[in-house]
C-alpha cells in the first residue's frame, strides 16, 4: 500500500512540476494557461487519491467515509479548474490579447 | 492644520510604544489572561456547553452578548451601505436584447422596448458575454456551494466553521449565480425584499434566543434556560443556544453579503451589473 501511495505522490508531483515549468518557459497568456489548467488538475488528483488511499491504511468505515470526502475534492476540481481555465481565457480573448504565433519566436 | 494633526498622532504613537512594556511578554503562562478566564474555559467548555470546540464556546456562549452586537454591526453594515447607495432611478440608457434562437445582438431605443417574450432576452449594457460553460457549471455548483455552507454553520460546533464563516459561504453561492449568469438572474433566486427582511430576521432570532432566556427566568442569553422548552438537561440545551444563534447570525451574513454586493456592482440600482 504504501508503495503505491509513494508511486502516485510522486507521479503527482512529476505533474505539478511540469505544470510550473510550463507557466514559466511557455512564451504567450494562452499557452502558459494550458499547462496551468491541464497539469494542476491531473497533478491534485494523483496527489489527493494518494491521501485518500493513505488515509483507509488502517481500514475502517469512520476512514473510509473520510476518503470519499477526499475523493469529492477532486470530482470539484476536476468541474472547477478547467472552467475557471475557459473563464480566464475567454476575458483574455475579449480584453484583445493576440494568440501566440511563429512570427513572433524570437522576441 | 497638518502640523497639528501630525502631532497629535506622534504623540500618541509614543503613549502607545511606552504602554506596550506594562504588558506581559508572548506567551506569558503567568500573564492574567492566561491565568484566570482561558484556564476556566479550556477545562469547563465540554462539561459545561458539551461543545467540543472552545471557540465556538467561547464565541456564542460565554461572550454571547459581545457575538450579538458583532452580528448587529454587521447588520448596520449592511444597512449603511442600502443607505449610501441605493438608488431609486430606473437607468433611462438604451438596453441590449438577444434574440435567443440566432445569439444576434439588438440594440433598442428606450421608448421601443419590446414587450416580454420568449424570443427575446435582456442583456447587461456594459458587460454582454455568453458563456455556456461557466453559466451551466455555476448553475450546478451553486447547490453544492450552500449545502456545504450549511455543514459548515452546522458543524461549528466541532470543527472550525460555525455562523460568519457559513453565512459568507451561503452568501457567495447566491453572488456566483450574479457574476455568471446576470444580476437579474440572482435578484429572481432571492429578491432584494427577501434579502432585507432576512438581514433584520438574523438579528432577531439571535436576541429573541436571548430575550426567551429572560422569559424562562434566567439571565440574558443564558441557554440553560431553555432547557424546559427542548426538553433536555441544562448542558445539552446550551449546545442547542448556541446552535440557534450560529443560524441567526449565519442569515445575516448571507443577507449582508448579498445586499452589499448587489448595491457596490449595480451602483445602487439593483438591475444590472457584474
């Protein structure tokens, strides 16, 4: 069990810091929200699954309601981050910020 | 002028600095309010209340009266801001239709406003995005968004949480359905009456708990009187008080939140606006 709570922290945290080398390397607003968005989620879910799993390590029913509960986290992110992600970028869109294009490598 | 208010503010900056060396150090065991009242309530809180969490305790229970006037402040707020703000002019601006089948943007004269029908919807002047996504996830999430509020306001008593903090979750539920959809989709959930004969009914609830402890015939805000009327012992009926208020003041904080929020983003008119 706790190898496989370790294999799934790890993976999340493979995630999260992929998802912030991206913030920082990628070169425009949209393509820095696509690592924001897309590796946050994946990244919280490994993580939160590995607590939850941790959590039922000495099992009982009092543990296992407290890991759904944990489990509903990630049910909520997994609705809230992408929307958020669409909602910051269609303001963006509206406030006029021009898409990243291969004219523009180099500056 | 300045010269005088500069002072006046040196000087009692100075009073304050000088003062601060008569207090006890940080965590002073032997400083008086960790001596007589913190001890008292650390050890009695779960014999007495049977409320697990001291806080709550001490918030609702053993300073009461101090909780009641916070929520009344807050309620003053609340009014202050209805006062300062709200505007009792119809904006005679030109308004924004959509024509609902083709997603066209209509631009209307005032005196040609069309009458209400399905066709047609009205959209804000100054803010006419339509996003189906963030609308249908908002419009599914607000529900989750209050039941959780409720846990919070009702499980106060053993984890952090309790009214204020419940009340602004409750609150920020009804303001997630004005920022996604519009203001007149929030003001149809909950109707700016309703919100204003809430705010005063919190406070309410709070001081008549209060004023029904006199009738029972102990003291102010004193719960153990109610026991005879929730027909249990004394301990339990404080738990119980303490429950009553944390919804009073859980409805007046939603109210408030609502009220101020309404009234700051529609500039007082309460028909439109972020």
């Amino acid at each position: 069990m706790d190898v496989i709570v370790i294999l799934l922290l790890i993976c999340g945290l493979v995630f999260f810091t992929g998802g912030a080398v991206g913030i920082l390397r990628f070169p425009d607003f949209y393509t820095r929200l696509h690592p924001a968005g897309k590796m946050d989620t994946l990244g919280s879910f490994l993580m939160v699954l590995a607590v939850a799993l941790y959590n039922i390590h000495d099992f009982s029913w009092a543990a296992l309601l407290t890991s759904l509960k944990i489990l509903l986290i990630v049910l909520f992110i997994f609705i809230l981050n992408p929307t958020a992600t669409h909602a910051i970028v269609d303001a963006g869109f509206r406030a006029g910020m021009r898409p990243w294009t291969k004219e523009d490598r180099g500056k | 002028m300045k010269a005088i208010g500069l002072i006046i503010v040196v000087l009692v900056g100075a009073l304050l600095l000088y003062s601060t060396e008569d207090f006890p150090s940080w965590g002073d065991p032997a400083s008086p309010a960790s001596v007589h009242v913190a001890a008292h309530h650390l050890k009695k809180a779960i014999p007495e209340t049977s409320v697990p969490n001291v806080v709550t305790a001490v918030l609702a229970d053993y300073r009461g009266y101090d909780t009641m006037f916070e929520t009344s402040v807050i309620f003053c707020a609340g009014l202050g801001c209805f006062v300062l703000l709200r505007l009792f002019k119809k904006r005679d601006d030109d308004s924004y239709y959509r024509h609902v089948a083709t997603g066209i943007t209509l631009h209307i004269k005032k005196d040609k406003i069309p009458d209400a029908s399905s066709e047609f919807e009205r959209i804000d002047t100054l803010w006419t995005p339509y996003d189906l996504i963030v609308k249908n996830v908002c419009r599914i999430l607000a529900p989750f968004v209050q039941l959780f509020a409720l846990y919070v306001i009702a499980h106060g008593h053993h984890s952090p949480g309790g009214g204020f903090q419940g009340g602004v979750i409750l609150g920020a539920s009804v303001i997630l359905i004005a920022i996604s959809h519009d203001m007149r989709t929030a003001l149809g959930r909950i109707s700016e009456k309703t919100v204003h004969i809430l705010m005063a009914v919190g406070v309410l609830i709070y001081s008549g708990i209060g004023a029904l402890c006199i009738l029972m015939g102990r003291n102010f805000l004193d719960y153990a009187a109610l026991s005879r009327i929730l027909f249990t012992d004394k301990i339990e009926a404080r738990s119980l008080g303490i429950f009553g208020v944390e919804v009073g003041v859980g409805i007046t904080v939603m109210a408030v939140m609502i009220s101020i929020y309404n009234n700051l983003s529609s500039e007082g008119r309460q028909d439109e606006g972020l």
